[in-house]
C-alpha cells in the first residue's frame, strides 16, 4: 500500500481488519516469491498468534478495538499462512 492511501488512518483511527487471502498471496509472492524461481525454498520456523485477539488483550487494547464486530482476524490470518 502506498503512503498517500493512509490518509486519514493515522491516530486511533477505526478501521476494520480485513483478511484477503488473494491480496496475501499476492504480497507474499511479491516479496518472497524470487526465492523460489531463484531454487530457494523459504522455511518459516516458527509463527505465533493470539486466536483470542482482541478479547484476551490487554483492557487498553480491548477497549481500542471494541468496535470490532469479527473478533477472528487473527484466526483468519493463520489460516490464510498456513
């Protein structure tokens, strides 16, 4: 995402946590993708996440993401990795 397409996004702004799968994969292939058409292969050794998130955070976190009506970003996310 370009600089200029965060105007507006800045402070504690209340944006809601979209996960694409296709815009993911389209990133991760920008980024690690000549890797493998160099015969690479890229190993994660390791990843974690919070599947509770926001509802487990801290009470400061909650209370910034309490908007959220999907409280499974973060689900979504390590099911669109893996």
């Amino acid at each position: 995402m370009r600089s200029g397409s965060w105007s507006g996004l800045e402070g504690d702004a209340q944006c809601n946590i979209i996960i694409n799968t296709a815009l993911l994969e389209q990133g991760w292939e920008e980024h690690f993708g000549y890797l493998k058409d160099l015969g690479y292969a890229v190993v994660i050794g390791a990843f974690g996440g919070n599947p509770d998130w926001p509802l487990d955070a801290p009470v400061r976190v909650q209370n910034r993401y309490d908007y959220l009506t999907d409280t499974t970003p973060d689900w979504q996310w390590q099911n669109t990795f893996l």
